[in-house]
C-alpha cells in the first residue's frame, strides 16, 4: 500500500494539469483516511478483528479508489503525450514557416538590390530632350535650295544640346535618339514639304500638293543612333513651304532613349 501511495504521490508531481491534480488529491484523501481508520484502531485484537470483519465491505472500495486515481494518472499521461507530439508538430510547422519567410525575405532584398542598380543606373544616365516650335507668323518659303529651320521658340531643352538660333541639334552622348518633326501648310497655290536630316544626309521627309483646303499637317520621326557630334535637323524642301501661327503649328522634338558604352 505504501508503495501504491508513492507512485501516486510522484505521479501527481509529474502533471500539472489543475482540475486533475485536484480530482486525484481528493480520492487520494479519503484513501489515507481509510487507512488512517484502520492504523488508529488499536484497543485490542478484538476490536481491530471486528473492524476488519465489519470492514470486508468497505476494503475493495479502498482499492478501487487507488485503481481510479492509477487510471486517471494514465488518462493524463496520455493525454500529456498527444499534447507534447501535438506541440512538436506545431514547432516542425513554425520552422517551416520560418524558413519560408527567410527565403521570401532573400527574395525582397535581391529585388531591392536590383531596383536600387535600376535607381542609381537611371541616375547616372545622360538626361537629353528637347522640342520647340518654328516661331514664325505666316509661310517660309518656297525657296529654290533646302533651308535648314531654325524651331527657335522653346519648349524644352534639357542638356542645352539643340541650338535654336541655327536649327542643329548635336549630340553630346552617344546614343539611341527619337526624333519628330510636324510640319503645317496654310497656302492653297504652295505644297508643303520638310524632311529630317542626319549628318546632311536626308533620312525621312514629309509633303502635300497644292490641292488642299486651309490648314493640312504632315508629321515623321525616325529612331537614329548618334556617335558624339553628330548632327541632326529639318530642312525646307527646295520650291516647298511650312507655315506657322501663335498656335504653335510646327514643331520639332527628339530625346535620348538610352546612351551606348
């Protein structure tokens, strides 16, 4: 019996469950005090004989109380076990789960490293636009040989690389360019007619004949990979005119796509 009350007792300082530990204490109380009822009776072996004899009915009782409290020692002991595998389970996720975030986190930082080298690669690429306007009020032209126009009515001009006083852009930085150029006919008796030029070459041109009512427009652009010092511009047809207004009518633009090494 002893021996029964020590496993008891070590098992009860192995759980730590509240409402358990209670449930067991109590049977365990009556469990000593029946014990203890039959150590205190000591007035003879008459006495301790008849309680014994009285007793018969009340010992299994004492028993299946001890055998109730090893039940639900192993009841916790069960229940401690899922609990303990169930915890390991939840710890084999979050590592999981950890090394997941780690990756998707390596992952943020290779993109911030790349769009940081896209930021700084932006910020060291050469900044060159411009567009104007023809600036004149009326028809230029017709003129018996090609007339480089000057668009000197500003809109942009970022780099300084467009002179609107001669007409000629030059390149500073070797790269890939876009130009455009509009031109506007007004007159009915004259054609309208410009083209673009690289290097006095003729790349692309625009025109419309006589017959035409009021205003018409021609437009062109032409992407050009330009070495440092190359010159581009619009010239006048020879025997063609191009009108301009307060509107701004006539315009030519171009800008830096991206430089070359």
């Amino acid at each position: 019996m002893l021996l029964m009350i020590n496993y008891v007792n070590a098992s009860l300082c192995y759980f730590h469950k509240p409402k358990c530990f209670a449930c067991i204490r109590m049977k365990l109380r009556v469990v000593l005090l029946q014990l203890l009822s039959c150590l205190l009776l000591t007035d003879g072996q008459t006495e301790m004989q008849d309680f014994v004899s009285n007793g018969k009915n009340n010992q299994p009782n004492i028993w299946t109380e001890v055998r109730d409290i090893r039940d639900m020692v192993v009841e916790l002991k069960v229940k401690l076990d899922m609990t303990m595998k169930e915890n390991a389970k939840m710890a084999e996720q979050m590592q999981e789960l950890q090394k997941e975030n780690a990756g998707i986190i390596g992952q943020i930082k290779i993109i911030e490293n790349q769009l940081e080298g896209i930021k700084r690669e932006n910020e060291e690429q050469p900044k060159v636009a411009f567009s104007a306007d023809l600036g004149i009020r009326g028809d230029l032209g017709p003129q018996s040989t090609e007339v480089t126009l000057a668009f000197n009515n500003i809109f942009t001009n970022i780099g300084n690389n467009y002179n609107p006083a001669t007409g000629l852009f030059i390149a500073s930085v070797k790269g890939v360019y876009y130009f455009r150029f509009t031109a506007c006919g007004q007159t009915i008796r004259q054609s309208l007619g410009a083209s673009l030029h690289k290097n006095g070459q003729k790349i692309v041109s625009v025109g419309q004949w006589r017959d035409h009512n009021q205003h018409r427009y021609a437009s062109n652009g032409a992407v050009l990979q330009l070495e440092v010092g190359d010159v581009v511009c619009v010239k006048l047809l020879p025997g063609y005119t191009i009108y301009d207004s307060p509107d701004n009518l006539s315009t030519f633009s171009g800008f830096l796509i991206y430089s070359l090494k």
